[in-house]
C-alpha cells in the first residue's frame, strides 16, 4: 500500500484497533476489580497487548503498510506501533509527512 493514498485505510484500522481497546477496558473493569494499588499497571500492560495484538491482525489482513518500503519484519512492526497507537498515532504520521514535504517543496 502507498502511504498517500491510503492513509484513511491507516486511520481506519487505528480508529478500530482504539475502540476495540475501549470494549477490552470495558470488558475487564466488569470482570476484574482492578481498584486496588498497583492493579491499575497490570490493566495498562494488558491493554496495550491487546492494542498491538488487534494492530498486528489488521496489519496483516489488511496488507497495511505506512513505511512502503517493503514487507520486512521492521517495516512491519512500524506499521504496527503507529496502528495500536490509535488515531494521535496516525495523526502524528500525517502531520511528520506534511512536514516533510513542507521541507521539500518550500513555499515562495
């Protein structure tokens, strides 16, 4: 996949793999009683497993790619990490690429 023409299949699958962490957190706090002290880290390493898990699915069943430099593992894991971060990580890929150009095509 190019990274320009499909960063809205990207912000997608981040949107998705964010609200499927919502549903997770939900699900856990009706199950587990996770208010005592020192419980609340074991929800926070529980969910964001669960963000990378759901963003390495979608990732592959969905052929996502953002660095479009091929389909090696580390090209890969970038994709990932940026699809479990939900929309702000797609947002900051987005505003890095506008940037980018900006410093390629300056204005005159």
């Amino acid at each position: 996949m190019t990274t320009g023409a499909n960063i809205g299949v990207v912000t997608a699958a981040a949107f998705a793999v964010q609200r499927a962490v919502e549903y997770t957190d939900a699900l856990i706090s009706l199950t587990y009683d996770l208010s005592a002290p020192g419980r609340e880290r074991v929800k926070t390493v529980v969910l964001l497993t669960a963000a990378l898990i759901y963003a390495s699915i979608l990732t592959k069943i969905a052929g996502l790619d953002i660095t479009n430099l091929g389909d090696a593992w580390p090209f890969r894991i970038i994709t990932v990490l940026v699809v479990s971060a939900g929309t702000e990580g797609v947002n900051s890929v987005v505003k890095g690429l506008g940037y980018a150009k900006d410093r390629l095509n300056p204005k005159k």
